[in-house]
C-alpha cells in the first residue's frame, strides 16, 4: 500500500512539500497499530524479497518539524496558504478509513487540511488516476513477477503504464 502524490499538480510538484507529507507522517504507528495486516513499512519502492532491495536504504522517519520546516521552505510556514488536500481511495474497508483518518491527524498537525474522498467504482478510479485528476491517491502494487522493474519501469519511468504520479526523471528512465 502506498500514498501517491500527483507531481504535475501544485503543491506535489514541489519535492519539498513531498518530503514533508513523509515526514509528517509515523507510518510505523500506522501499520503497527492500524493496518495489522503483519506488514512493515515502506523503505522504498522495491519490497523485501525483492531482487535489488536495499534494507539499508535512507527512510524517512516520523519527524514532524522536520516536516513543518521542510512546508515552510516550500513557501507554507506553519501551512498558512497551503491548499485542502483531497486524499482519494477506493476502498471502503474500516482500517482503510482508519488509516486515512490517521494521514489527516498527522498532516494537520503541520498545518495541512486534507479531506479524504472515496470513488464506488474501481474503473471510474482507475481512469481518475490515469487523466491525472487525483492530487493525492491511496493505492496498492505488487508484482506479476519477481522482478523489481515490474515495480520500477510501470511506476516511476516517465511512460509508465501506471505512473499515475507522473514522476519524471531522466536518471531513473535511463
């Protein structure tokens, strides 16, 4: 499971803002106490077991002032001015709302309104995702095959099949 960020919509195209939203946030908490489901949190995008995943790999750790400073860098001190967020999902199930109801705790407390809205249909979701309506999605990936461009190549290449985030970079292409 993954938060995805729209980077062709402000406030996302700013990295700054990104990084703060990861630091804003505990997601070791989230999924000890919220998920359950026995996961770990994300250290990147290749998953343990994952031929080229690296255990050792730079996370990004709860810390809120961090996150605050990182906001006020990016032209938001304390959020003032930062737009509501609209947080989509298409699952209904308590612990995703529980979780999402997490992600609006954690962000209000570096000044960040988010509001969370759920699409019924998963192909309304889907083709939302592709035109690139969604600033902010809840999503889920896992690999068809063990192999780590099945998560690198679909999702952060520039013509990505499902970069819904629409993350570009030259280096990571090539």
């Amino acid at each position: 499971l993954y938060i995805g960020f729209n980077t062709r919509l402000k406030p996302f195209d700013d990295v700054r803002v990104r990084r703060a939203f990861k630091y804003a946030v505990n997601k070791e908490k989230i999924v000890r106490e919220i998920t359950k489901m026995g996961s770990i949190p994300a250290n990147g995008v290749l998953p343990p077991g994952m031929p080229g995943h690296d255990p050792d790999l730079k996370r990004y750790y709860y810390d809120p002032d961090k996150a605050k400073q990182l906001l006020a860098q990016a032209g938001y001190p304390n959020g003032a001015g930062f737009p509501v967020v609209r947080l989509w999902t298409v699952s209904k199930a308590a612990s995703t709302k529980a979780e999402l109801a997490a992600y609006q705790e954690y962000l209000a407390k570096i000044g960040v309104k988010v509001e969370v809205h759920f699409e019924e249909d998963w192909p309304t979701y889907v083709s939302m995702l592709e035109q690139g309506k969604l600033p902010m999605f809840r999503f889920s990936w896992s690999a068809t095959i063990p192999d780590p461009d099945d998560f690198l190549s679909r999702q952060l290449h520039s013509g990505g099949t499902s970069n819904w985030s629409f993350y570009r970079n030259p280096q990571v292409d090539q």
